[in-house]
C-alpha cells in the first residue's frame, strides 16, 4: 500500500531511493577535499622549510585512490 505522503522521509539510508548517487556525492566530496589540503601543503611547502613536499603527496594521492575507486 503507497503511502499517501511523497515526501515523509525515509527512516533508514538503504530505503533510499538512490544509494549510488548519494556514495557518488559523498566519494567526490571526499576527493576534492584532499586534494584542497594537497594543494594547500604544497603552496605553503614552498614558503615554509619544516613542510616537506612528500606531506603534500599523502592526500594528493589519497584524492587521486578515491576518484580513481
């Protein structure tokens, strides 16, 4: 029997009408989240001696493994 309201929400995340979309929002979200802080640490390893380039690296790559996945 169809519920009468559309739009009541869903009590749990695998009732969910679009689980793919919403993993594919999240896995982006994450990739270019990391891939800020790479960007980030790679400017400021340039200006500052105690921030290595192989810090940089980590979430860059990290970004790339996500999109990649």
């Amino acid at each position: 029997m169809h519920s009468r309201f559309r739009n009541a929400g869903y009590e749990r995340l695998r009732e969910y009408p679009n689980n793919g979309a919403l993993a594919t929002r999240l896995v982006l979200q994450a990739f270019f989240f990391y891939f800020a802080i790479g960007i980030i640490l790679a400017i400021v390893s340039l200006f500052a001696e105690k921030v290595k380039l192989w810090m940089a690296l980590v979430p860059a790559s990290l970004s790339f493994l996500l999109l990649v996945w």
